[in-house]
C-alpha cells in the first residue's frame, strides 16, 4: 500500500506492461500514460517513465514533458525530488548513458529540481550535481542516485563518468531518504553482513 512505482524496460516486455499496471492497480498511474506526481511532507515527487517511447515520446514537446513542466509549474515553493528507471547517467558497464530521459531532466533543472533516482544499471552510483549535459553545478545542479541494487544480480563499472563520487557494485541493499523541510539526507543501507555504505545530506535550492 505505501508503494508508489514506476515501469521499467521488463515491465514493457508485456504488451502494455499489463502485468504491471495490473498487479498496481491506481498506484501506477493510468495506463497510457505511467507518469504522476505527489506530496511528501514539504516535498513534491514526481514518478515518470522512462519506457516514454510507449506513451507518446520522450522528447521535449512530447506528452509526458509537456505534463511535467505544467505540473512543476503547479509546485514551485516545494522541495522536489523524481524519479524514473532509466539513469541519465552511469558509469555503468552493462547498460551505459541513457540520453532520452534528458529533456525530464532539463525541465526539473528549470524548475530547481534536487535530486533524480534511477535503477536499471545493476549496481550503486552517486554523482555530484550537475547539468543534463554532465556539467558539475554546485549550486542548480541536480543529484543523481543510480540504485539498481535490488538483488537481481550485479554489473561492473567500465568508464568512469564525470561528477561520479561513490561507485559500489558488490552490495545488495536499499538507500533511504529522510527529507527534511528545506533539505534531505540520503543513507545506503547494504544487506546484512555486508559493510558498505553512502551518506550524506543536502539542501533545496
């Protein structure tokens, strides 16, 4: 009941990804479209999908941007935070850089977005924030966390992308995010008997 999901690519290798909007029910958001946005506390969260290509495009005029600067724009005094399967970037071995979730991320840019969460790449990635073209931006930059470490298996890294800070990719677990007000603070919790870890703290432009 406290699961708020959002597709990936096996989710789609079921024709609609019925097998996902079926199991989730109303959670999922409807199933033409896979995206929808919610209050946390004094946070915004926005849930996309990154199989875009399957409802409408990914690109900038597309139906799920153009939903997300409107929904944005409904929000602007929040905290915001998104997240989708496919990862922006990664250092990745396995599935590499993903450019086509690039115009979500311009739009959450824009509107002062803190942080992005992806999967997909089976391992554990932060990176410094940054722009969607990887240009370090300390001060609007947005964070991206890769988790894929659910416990399917795990993927090396291969070249190291720029504004990468913690690389992992032998340690199952979950990263906890505790959002505060004005900030956040994130946690990888490693499964039991395994010693890695990631923390830290920031704060909303």
């Amino acid at each position: 009941a406290r699961t708020m999901p959002t597709p990936g690519n096996h989710e789609y290798f079921t024709a609609g990804a019925s097998g996902y909007y079926n199991y989730f029910g109303a959670a999922a958001g409807e199933p033409a479209r896979g995206y929808y946005s919610y209050d946390l506390g004094a946070w915004h969260i926005v849930a996309l999908n990154s199989m875009c290509e399957n409802v409408g495009g990914c690109g900038a005029t597309s139906p799920m941007v153009t939903w997300l600067r409107q929904d944005l724009a409904a929000n602007p005094s929040s905290c915001t935070l998104a997240y989708w399967h496919h990862p922006v970037f990664t250092s990745g071995s396995e599935h590499g850089t993903d450019p086509k979730m690039i115009p979500s991320w311009n739009a959450l840019y824009a509107a002062g977005a803190e942080a992005i969460l992806s999967g997909h790449s089976h391992n554990y990635e932060r990176f410094a924030p940054q722009t969607s073209s990887g240009v370090a931006d300390p001060a609007q930059g947005i964070r991206e966390f890769v988790v894929g470490t659910g416990g399917r298996s795990h993927q090396t890294f291969s070249t190291i992308r720029a504004n990468s800070q913690v690389r992992n990719s032998d340690t199952y677990g979950v990263l906890k995010l505790t959002l505060h007000p004005s900030s956040y603070d994130w946690q990888f919790v490693p499964e039991a008997g395994k010693t890695f870890s990631d923390s830290g703290s920031g704060s909303c432009h």
